[in-house]
C-alpha cells in the first residue's frame, strides 16, 4: 500500500491509474479510523481497483472552541486499517500541502448549511466543502464514499458536487453501530466507558421516535416526534441537548404536520459532559 504526501505525486497516481483503465474510489476522513470507516474503504475496494483514503484533519472546518488541537491523530494504526479493509493508497497530505501560503478561495453554499449543524457551528460547512471540493481534485475519484453518520454532510456534498459541475458519484453507506446502538466516531474516544453507555441514549431516541412514524396510518404531529426523542434524552444525566428534530430527509427544514409517504430525517446533537455527538435515522411516514 502506498501512502502519500503531497498533491503533486497523488494527481500523478490518478492520471497514472486512469491510464491503465482502472476506476478510483475515495474515502475522505479526518483518521482515528474505526469500524464505520472501515465500511466505506470495503464498498471501495469492492468496485474499485484503487481506493484511495484520505486521512486529514482540516483545521477550517473546526470552530474557534472546537477540538481541532485535541482531535485524535494516529496515522501509523489507520495505515494499518486502511490496508486491512482492502485500501490501496493512503493521502496523508500536510495543512501547508491542503492549503498553500496565500489562499483566499473558500467555498460557500447556501440553503441546506444553514440549519441543525450550520446553525451550531457557523463556517463549519465552509471547511467541510471547501476541503472536499479540495480533495476531489488531488485524488480525481470515479465514486467518492460517505458515511450517512454525518447526514447533513451528505446533503451539502451532494449540493456541491452538483452545484461546481464534479465528474464523480457520490455514494452513501448507513451507520455503523456499536452493539448498544452508539454510532461510532473518532470523537467517541473522549467518552469514558460509563459515557459510551449513556450515550447510547440518542439512539434509542430516535428509535422511539422512528416507531412512532413507521407506525402512523395517518398524519403525524412533528411535536409528538420530536417529543419522543426528547422524553427519551431527558432520561440521561449530563446530556444537554443541541436539538432533536424530525424534518424533510431532503431540505431539512421542518413542518408541523407529516403525511403518510413524507421521508423525514431525525437527527440529535448534543453534547454529552463535554463530547459533542450527533446521530441521525432516516424514516418514511
Ligand atoms: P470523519 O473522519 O469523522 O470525518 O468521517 C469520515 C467519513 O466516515 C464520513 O463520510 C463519515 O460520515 C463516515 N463515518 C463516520 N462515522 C461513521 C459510522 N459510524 N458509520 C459509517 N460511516 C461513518
């Protein structure tokens, strides 16, 4: 497996992959790989001749008081995932190779980034398309690979991606749980393991709350949805809630009644002691 540094040798493997006809596949990460990325380089190296990982903690998608300098790093162990799960390079690129002295390109979009996560941590989808956009053009993918984890993230690449003419397929992959339900995430390494039991608590919220809208024969109150999910966190000490809504799977905006055939997205955030987590299921009335 080849890891990789700069821009320059990761656009020559493309050009060079390209040549000998095979296809690429992309997965963009931030590393301290666990399970759920595991997934997305599988259903890579399933397709795909060459996977290409990238492993890169980008420090404009973090806010000011956010964990860019605390965010795990680990790259040796993620090498050793990525080979294991059938990757075939690895892009480890530096800040000053993402992004080159004197740079004032940003990419901004409207609409679905400002709501639920764009709403909470302002400029964060700033970061996110600009070092995704970023990232398309250094590892030139046929399909790229995302994690529906970060729901609201698919939505705003997928805009991108549209929006800015990119030749590449997007694909995304469901959930990867921990046995109690917990989705995992690089950022569950801050929960102690008494944490990581009472944060499985976002899931069964949002499995009550999907019951009751696959249940429904009839139009549903987004109340008692949204009521279900909060009864449920409520039930947990030390879990302060940022929001728990169900909304439109594709605008994410709510209304305050659903009707049978509705595809709605149920999404929590929170931050529980001082881990901030988000989860989401999707769920059609
Ligand atoms: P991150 O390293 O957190 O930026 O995540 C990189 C990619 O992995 C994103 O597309 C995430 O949505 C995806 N991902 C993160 N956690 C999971 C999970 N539990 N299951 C599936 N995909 C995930």
């Amino acid at each position: 497996m080849q890891v990789i540094s700069t821009v320059a040798e990761m656009q020559q493997v493309a050009r060079r992959a390209r040549q000998l006809g095979q296809t690429i596949g992309c997965v963009p990460t931030m590393g301290a790989l666990h399970a759920g990325h595991g997934s997305l380089i599988e259903a890579s190296a399933a397709v795909h001749a060459v996977t290409v990982t990238s492993v890169f903690v980008n420090p404009t998608q973090f806010g000011p008081s956010e964990d860019f300098d605390s965010y795990p790093r680990m790259l040796d162990a993620d090498i050793a995932t990525i080979e294991r799960c059938g990757g075939t390079h690895v892009f480890a690129p530096s800040i000053a190779e993402m992004y080159p002295g004197g740079y004032t390109t940003k990419i901004r979009l409207d609409g679905v980034t400002e709501v639920l996560e764009g709403a909470h941590r302002p400029g964060h989808f700033d970061g996110v398309a600009t070092v995704v956009c970023k990232l398309l053009m250094a590892m030139q993918p046929d399909e790229a690979f995302f994690g529906q984890k970060d729901y609201q993230q698919t939505l705003v690449v997928r805009r991108l991606v549209e929006d800015l003419l990119i030749p590449v397929t997007m694909t995304v992959a469901p959930t990867v749980r921990e046995a109690n339900g917990l989705a995992m995430s690089s950022r569950n390494a801050y929960l102690s393991t008494e944490e990581r039991h009472r944060a499985a608590v976002l899931y069964r919220a949002l499995s009550s709350a999907a019951d009751i809208v696959t249940a429904a024969d009839q139009d549903v109150s987004r109340h008692a949805i949204e009521n279900a999910m909060l009864r449920e966190l409520h039930t947990v000490e030390d879990f302060s809630v940022g929001y728990a809504v169900a909304v439109d799977a594709d605008t994410l905006l709510p209304a305050d009644t659903y009707h049978p055939g509705d595809r709605l997205a149920l999404l929590i955030a929170g931050t529980l002691g001082t881990t901030r987590l988000i989860d989401n299921v999707l769920v059609t009335v």
